[in-house]
C-alpha cells in the first residue's frame, strides 16, 4: 500500500514516541514537500469553549493533533464547501477553512461532533522522513475509515483500527502498553 493523502497511520506496539505512542493519525497532506496529519485519539480533556471563552456552549473536545504548531487551532470536517477554503483529504471529508464560517456553523447547529473534529497542533514530516519511518516498521499503513475515525471512542480507536486490518494485526492489540513492566 503506498502513503498517500487520506491514509491513516497505526503506530506500531513499540513505537515508544511519547507523542505518538499507540496513535492513528489521519494524513491530511503527502506531497513531495512533506506530510501533515492529525492524532485522531489523544483527547487533551479539554473543550472548544475553554480556549474560545465567548463560546460558552461549546462542548466539543480538543484533541492533540501533534507537536507541531502546538499553539494553533486545527480541525477535520465533512461540511466541504459550507466552510470557504477547506482542503479535501478524500472522499467527504476535509480539513481547515474559514474559521468565521465554522463558528456559524456551530451557533446555528448546523454541524453536529461527528461532523468536525479540533485539534491543538498537527503531525508533520519532512519530504522522505514519514517514508522512511515506515520502512523502520514504525507505522501500519491502512485505508481510513472516516465514520469510525470521527465516532468511535479515542480510546478504543488504535485497536479497533488494527482488529480491521486481520488477526495478524488484531493480535497487537493485547500487546502491554509497557512491555518492560510485564
């Protein structure tokens, strides 16, 4: 399978990278200029109305999308060409755009948590450097399941994902998330 735009990324049981440590990031971009994705399952227990107070109703959960512009504001949606300037990742689903148009989106409800996803940063790598990563055995590479990826609970999304790629991945699951303490 080849890494491209759209793909999702399974860390392996022992990547031990505290930032992407048993992580599914959703790639948003694969050029030859580089890579950019989101952690889809790192909820940070934080919401949307915490870091924009006049958003007091806001009850949608910011996830730590990566350690990269750690100071930014990201998100993932299906709301396409409601929200100007959204970049497609593939099939429904897009990423970024006009921020003034997502925030009438959420006042009017007219976009429901399943719909868009935040996020505090993003995942990014260099031209070859993701490439090179997954011939390090790094990564699982799959095709993405966007409903699951935007639904399921973060904690059960790496090992739903692996138990959809076959037995041989599903057995990864039991693995202890510390070996060295088994």
């Amino acid at each position: 399978m080849e890494i491209e735009q759209g793909k999702v990324l399974i860390a392996q049981p022992l990547l031990n990278d505290g930032h992407f440590k048993r992580t599914v990031i959703l790639l948003s971009e694969y050029n030859e200029y580089g890579s950019m994705g989101f952690v889809m399952n790192k909820p940070l227990h934080i919401y949307l109305k915490d870091v924009l107070p006049d958003l007091p109703d806001m009850l949608y959960p910011l996830y730590y999308g990566g350690p990269v512009a750690q100071n930014q504001l990201f998100f993932i949606h299906k709301a396409g060409k409601k929200i100007k300037n959204s970049l497609p990742i593939s099939g429904k689903f897009f990423w970024g755009g006009d921020f003034e148009d997502v925030l009438k989106l959420l006042r009017a409800k007219e976009i429901t948590g399943s719909e868009i996803k935040f996020f505090v940063g993003y995942s990014g790598w260099e031209p070859e450097q993701l490439k090179n990563g997954m011939e390090q055995k790094a990564w699982f590479l799959t095709d993405a399941d966007y409903n699951n990826l935007m639904n399921e609970s973060p904690v059960e999304i790496w090992g739903n994902e692996l138990k959809k790629m076959g037995n041989n991945y599903a057995v990864f699951t039991n693995f202890p998330e510390e070996p060295s303490l088994n």
